[in-house]
C-alpha cells in the first residue's frame, strides 16, 4: 500500500461520502480515514505527504497543511466554497451569477433595519427570490421565497446565521448543470431535472442525465474552479434567460457517484491521475 497518500472523509457522512472515499483510495492504492483521526496523531506520526480532502472540517485540514501535507483540495479553496457569500463576491466580477445580496453584519438585533433591508432586497431583486444559508450543502439550506410576508420571516428566522438572496432564475427552475472538473479539465456533464421542485438536486427528488454542455458552460466552469484554486470540484449551473450560463455553486467536495452512473465515468480515477501527476508539496492557497 502507497502510504505517500491518504484519503480523509468526515465519519458523519459515511453513507454519503464514504464510496466515494474509498474509491479513490482504491484507485490510489492508499489509506482511508476519518478526518477526526488526525487529530489524535503526532506531527512525527503522520506517514502520508498528499491527502485527497473529502471534507470542510477547516481546522483540521489547516492542521494538516501546517504539518507540511499537500491537500486535494487545499483548505482555503474549500473554505472559500464552503461559504457561499465568499464564493459569489469572487465570481462576481465575472458577471457570470446571479444578482445576489448577502447578509450584512450587525453586531446587535434591530428589527427597523431588518426590515428596510428586506424591503431594499425585494425592490433589487424582485420576487419570487432565492434565500441560501451562507453554510449548507444537498439543497437543504435553500428557500424559494415568494411573498413579502416570507420573507420577512425568513430574515427573523435567520437573523443570527448567515445568510444571502439571489435573483430567481425562473429559465432554470427545477433544471442545472452538474459539470464536474479535474485538473482543469471538464471530464462530465450531467443534466439534472426536478419537475417537483425549484431545487435540482438529486438529494431533492432530481434526476440526471448525460449531455453535451451548451456553449459556454464548460469553459465557465474551469474557469471558475481555477479562480477559487480548486485541484477538482463540481459546478452547478443554471440556463439564464438568454440561455447563457449562471453559476449556482461551486462544490469542493461533490459528489460524484450518480455523475458516474449517469455518464459512464470514473471521476475516481481522474482524481487519482490528478493527484499522482501534481508535484507540489504544500498548498497554493491559505486564506
């Protein structure tokens, strides 16, 4: 076993990520963890250089990087898409999202405020409106807001998280794109379809299907995981009115195995292939 390298996945989300864990383990002949383990290890006792990073755990990737482990993907481009207000204020110089207002920060509750502010987001962005926690993955943090009075609810209710709105992109309600890139490649494409609900997700109900990207979709996407330093990821993009392409969201850690059934691909591999072809030794980015 090639102990240069280690798979990590968060050990709450076994039946999520745990195949594809190991898949790419298989692929690379290495060790599998739980990112919990590293935290009982001595610097001295960590036998791997490169890590293959399924997880947002922040701080023990940033343990990690510090020990001198080149991680795939480095943590601060995971932070960076983890967090999705940061994501959108770095793509949007590229015009290439959807309008979107992020929550500001207040460092004490004022009603009056919030609800000028609501008020100012429904005259920027119209409705029906998109409200996303600024944290959240598999759609589940995302509400399609359509009256006043919800909003104005939804700003109460998350006053205390972060938070932002977007434009309702109504040309792509219940229909993106997954692709999904390797090493500044697009390797697959799938579309994914909910006639049940605004969301796309597979996780919602969504259901996929391989196809050719429109024009422009693929190029936005590799341009968009290489602006925020990610080795692979997955992008989610929506048809915009004019049919152009929309980035949702950027994934560090996407999943990949209905993309692998769907489109007869083994995202697994190119990540190993990545990962043994990169050189580097320490990540490119820490923010």
């Amino acid at each position: 076993m090639n102990r240069e390298y280690a798979v990590l996945y968060n050990r709450s989300l076994e039946n999520i990520f745990g195949r594809q864990a190991h898949a790419v383990a298989t692929e690379l002949d290495c060790p599998c963890f739980y990112t919990d383990e590293m935290l009982f290890y001595k610097d001295s006792e960590i036998e791997f250089s490169k890590c293959v990073y399924f997880d947002k755990d922040v701080i023990t990737g940033l343990r990690l990087e510090t020990m001198g482990v080149r991680l795939y993907n480095n943590i601060g481009s995971i932070e960076l898409c983890d967090d999705k207000r940061r994501t959108n204020e770095l793509l949007r110089t590229e015009g290439n999202i959807p309008d979107t207002i992020p929550s500001p920060l207040l460092f004490h509750d004022d009603p009056i405020f919030r609800k000028t502010f609501a008020l100012r987001v429904a005259e920027a962005l119209g409705l029906p409106l998109i409200a996303k926690l600024a944290f959240g993955s598999l759609g589940q943090q995302v509400r399609l807001i359509h009256t006043m009075e919800e909003l104005m609810n939804c700003c109460e209710e998350w006053k205390n998280q972060p938070h932002l709105f977007q434009k309702f992109v109504s040309t792509s309600k219940g229909k993106d794109v997954r692709i999904y890139v390797v090493a500044g490649q697009a390797i697959a494409a799938m579309e994914r379809h909910n006639p049940e609900d605004f969301r796309s997700n597979i996780s919602s109900g969504g259901h996929g299907r391989k196809i050719t990207p429109p024009n422009g979709f693929e190029q936005t996407a590799i341009d968009a995981c290489a602006l925020l330093g990610l080795d692979f990821g997955g992008v989610d993009l929506l048809y915009g009115p004019e049919g152009q392409p929309l980035i949702c969201e950027v994934n560090s850690n996407a999943l990949f195995n209905e993309l692998n059934t769907v489109c007869n691909v083994r995202v697994e591999q190119h990540i190993a292939d990545a990962v043994r072809a990169n050189e580097k030794n320490f990540s490119d980015l820490l923010f």
